[in-house]
C-alpha cells in the first residue's frame, strides 16, 4: 500500500468532494480517498495506482489534481 497527496484545484463545496471521492474511489486498486474541501488535499492510499490514472479520475470529476 502507497498513500499518494495532491493538490486538487476547482473544488467549492461538498458536492465536488464527492465528485472527486467518487471517480478516484472507482480506480482499481485503490483503498481509501480522503479530500478535504478547505485545504484542497486529496490523499489516495491504495496499490498499483499510479499518479497519472489519479489524475485521469480527478479531471473526469471536472477537476484538476497536481501531486503535493
């Protein structure tokens, strides 16, 4: 298991938390997703998830994510 942090821009309110939650949570691999909406911090534990397919997840959601 690998926890990876970014930086996730766009997000205003609890909706797009659970946007996000929702497209990274779908990735094969992954374990847990943690956003916080006041930071802009997403953190993805999982394995075999690369930053790339995070950030794939994170744009369909409508958003965008840079590793911390």
């Amino acid at each position: 298991m690998q926890t990876q942090t970014f930086a996730v821009t766009g997000m205003t309110c609890q909706h797009c938390v659970a946007s996000v939650t929702e497209e990274v949570g779908e990735l094969a691999g992954v374990s847990s997703v943690d956003v916080d909406l006041a930071s802009g911090r997403l953190q993805v534990t999982g394995q075999d998830v690369t930053a790339e397919q995070v950030q794939a997840a994170v744009a369909e959601a409508g958003y965008s994510a840079d590793p911390a």
